[in-house]
C-alpha cells in the first residue's frame, strides 16, 4: 500500500499515473475518488488509503459522481504479480466469483476457500466476495447508462442474484436509485459511460469507453495485431489512424463480437460489444482489456527503461507502447504452434463454431481444444483439453512455462511467446531475439515490443508491420 505523504503529494497534485493504482476517500463527506479528481483537495487528516474500489466501499464509501473512480483502469500490479493474491485478482477480473463461487476460485488457485478471503483482504482490503460485487456494480452502472435494459433485467445480467440485492448495492455506492443513476445519465448530470445508448442484441451493441493509463500507442498495438489476423475470427477495417480492431469472443455464456477503435479519445478507446448474453459483460470487458494492455503501467515502464543506452531513445519515440495479450489464451496457444495465420483460418473454418450469423468478416468462434483433431497440434490440445496444461488468467506462469516446454512440438521461443501474449507475463525474454539486460526487469517485454517495433530484428515466422 502506498505511504500516505505519498498518497496525499499524488491526491493534493491531481496525479492521474496513480488513478486505480489507489483510492483515497474522505472521512467528513463519506465519498471516495481515483487521485486525480478535480474536487477541491480535502484536508490531509480527513484522508484515508484504499488499495482497491472495493476497499473503499466496504468501508463505507460511495463513488464520487464527479470523477467516477470505478471506471478507473485497473492495478498494473496484478498484471505484474505471480503469487496468489495477483493471480486471484486476474481471475476475479474474468468473472470467475459469479460463475464459480469462492469455492471455485479457491479450488483454481490451489487453496481453501479461507486462505484466500485473509490473503485479499490483508493485501487489497477487501475480500472476494466484496471485489466481485464492486465489478457487478460497474457492470450494472454501465448497462442502466448505455442500454434501455429494464432494472430488473439489468439486475440479473450484470451477476446480482436478486433485485433486493442489486437496489441495495447501487444505493450504497452510487448513493442513487438505479432509475435515478439511469435518468441523471440521460440528463448529462453524471458523465455517461458513452455518448449514446444502444438495444442489446442491436447492431450497435453496448457501447463502452475502455479506460488506460498515461499515452497509449494505439497505432502500435493494430499494427501488431495485424501481422497474424485470423480471417474467420478476426478482421481490421479503415485506414491507418482510423482502424477498427474486430474479434469474436466465445463466452462463458454465449458469442460475442467486440469492436476496438483506433482512434483515442482522452484516455479511453471506443469500445461496442455485441453480446448473445449480457452476463458476459464483464468478461468480455476484462478480455478486451487484456488484448489491448489497458491496464498497464507505462510510467514505471518508462521510468526502468527510458535511462538505458539503447532504449531510452525507443521509449522515447514511441510512448505508451504496450505488450498485446490475448482474449483467449488458448486460442493464442494453438495459433502459436500453428505460426501462420492462414493455416489457423483453415482450422477456425475446419473446426470452429460458426456464428447465428456472419457480422462482416467474422463467421466463426475459434474452436474449442477439444475440437481440434490435428496431428501437430495433439499433444497441446490434448493438454489444454484435460487441464493439465492451463493458461487462464489465474494460472502459475511458471509452471505453466514448464508444462509448456514438456509438450513435444512446442519450442523455447513458442513456449516464450505464449507466456508473453497467453500468460501476459510483462518480464519475458525470448531466445533467437535481441539479448535483454537482466537491468530491465520486470518489464524485458515491453523491451522487446520496442525493439521488435523499431525492427531491430523481426519476429520469427511473421514479419512485423511498422508504419
């Protein structure tokens, strides 16, 4: 947890490098906001530190209509830690607490469901229970400000289990009914998620703002996503400047489509999901988020890698390079052994479950491990299939990395490359490719995403796309 002489410097200079790094609240109004609200500054002894939203809630507080800190990108810490409490924080994110109960998280994670709940709360304050219905919440503000949603469906799909339950929450964060949070969005009282309200199941889809912290090389991470586009899956439309990114998503509960736009607003991307279930909000939200680095911390980045020799002119030309993930870490890992991106296409049409019905260029979901009957591929669908070999958002990178490698067919830079996109690990070195400094650690990916970018030396087996 951040000092408080640090906390209240960053509070008092309206810092946005630290907006979801921490919450600060205040004990005389009983609100809580992200760092860089431009409220007056409140008096240093009315101020108190949460790590997370739903720290702040728990104690007590509700979100500041003002700067709205539950829409704040999420902790670049948890993208960076491997040990539980990181890796249950990522699986939280994915939706894992709705679908599966504490239980189920504890069980993914190797622990009892009591381990679990003490380990979140001694580090960020909040148990489990209390960080999925802080999500839940987002997820419900979003659906009443961007969708004609009745309350009571809006209860249900954003993971409430009653509408008692889901009235009570939104009272208590958003100190507004939700008719009430509905109607002042409409009104352009309270900063809308979006500029403009969408049916769900519409061919607008919701529409969301994905927010980022400090700049964001947009053009970079489309430039990267176009060098191996999956035709059946994926697809960019527009000219360069202007691009807009396209994927299905299998879901949890059903397909999904997902929109990216290229072009940044302040601080956010453009973002429409066109969802079979609206269950699948917060997934689909969390695996977008992934794909593009949102989360992530181009400060410390810069800060580590812009005094060195060689990179320190890199970074500096290209801020806020990001390290692209992927929405589907199985996918990533089949596509990687595949390494050719029409081969994968052949497959998705091969194997993959089509869509109700074509949305452009996209026709098909990626299939399912188990669906894959190819000789190559065998022993890593195989794996992915029986569980042996996982790669969700709470897997041990490292024993990941290890089961990886045992899988005949898969080689060191395969391995590398899926725990660089698959795992999101932000510290990985890949052989056959520039040497990386130990010097810089934690962040040798984003390293070489600047070093691959400049064309230092191309990606084996695909070529990079600068412009």
């Amino acid at each position: 947890m951040i000092d408080e002489e640090t906390g209240y410097a960053a509070v008092r200079g309206r810092d946005a490098r630290f907006d979801g790094v921490f919450f600060f609240a205040v004990a005389t109004t009983g609100i809580y906001c992200r760092p860089s609200c431009p409220a007056v500054t409140p008096k240093q002894r009315n101020v108190r530190y949460y790590p997370t939203a739903a720290a702040a809630q728990s104690g007590g507080f509700r979100a500041c209509r003002r700067c709205r800190p539950d829409a704040v990108p999420g902790s670049p810490e948890w993208n960076v830690r491997a040990d539980v409490v990181g890796r249950a924080m990522r699986l939280i994110g994915d939706g894992v607490v709705d679908r599966e109960g504490v239980a189920g998280l504890a069980d993914r994670l190797g622990y009892s469901s009591r381990q679990v709940h003490r380990q979140l709360t001694a580090e960020v304050g909040a148990g489990p229970v209390a960080l999925a219905r802080a999500q839940r919440a987002l997820a419900a503000r979003v659906l009443l400000q961007t969708t004609t949603l009745s309350v009571t469906d809006t209860a249900f799909a954003a993971g409430f289990a009653s509408v008692r339950q889901f009235n009570d929450t939104i009272r208590e964060i958003y100190a507004r009914t939700p008719s009430e949070l509905r109607a002042a969005a409409r009104a352009g009282t309270v900063p809308a998620t979006t500029g403009r309200a969408a049916e769900p199941g519409s061919a607008s889809g919701v529409p969301l703002r994905l927010a980022y912290r400090g700049p964001y090389d947009a053009r970079g991470v489309f430039d990267f996503l176009h060098t191996d586009l999956v035709p059946g899956i994926e697809e960019i439309t527009g000219p360069p400047g202007r691009r807009t990114y396209r994927r299905t998503l299998r879901l949890p509960h059903g397909p999904g489509v997902a929109e990216v736009d290229e072009r940044r607003r302040a601080g956010w991307l453009d973002c429409r999901l066109r969802l079979a279930d609206l269950r699948d909000l917060t997934t689909a939200v969390q695996r977008v988020r992934r794909l593009f680095d949102l989360d992530a911390d181009p400060y410390a980045v810069a800060d580590s890698l812009g005094g060195d020799p060689l990179l320190g002119p890199l970074v500096a030309a290209r801020p806020g390079l990001r390290s692209p993930g992927a929405a589907d870490p199985d996918e990533l890992a089949v596509r990687a052994v595949l390494a050719d991106p029409a081969a994968a296409g052949e497959l998705v049409t091969a194997c993959g479950d089509p869509l109700p019905a074509p949305d452009g260029g996209l026709t098909h979901l990626f299939p399912e491990p188990a669906r894959i009957d190819d000789p190559a591929l065998r022993p890593l669908t195989t794996a992915l299939a029986a569980g042996t070999l996982r790669l969700d958002p709470g897997a041990d990178r490292d024993e990941a990395g290890r089961a990886l490698l045992a899988l005949p067919g898969v080689d060191a830079w395969t391995a590398g490359y899926i725990r660089l996109r698959a795992l999101g690990d932000p510290d990985v070195a890949l052989p056959n490719e520039p040497p990386l400094s130990d010097a810089w650690r934690p962040w040798r990916s984003y390293a070489l995403h600047h070093l691959w970018a400049t064309g230092h030396r191309a990606r084996p087996r695909l070529e990079m796309t600068t412009t």
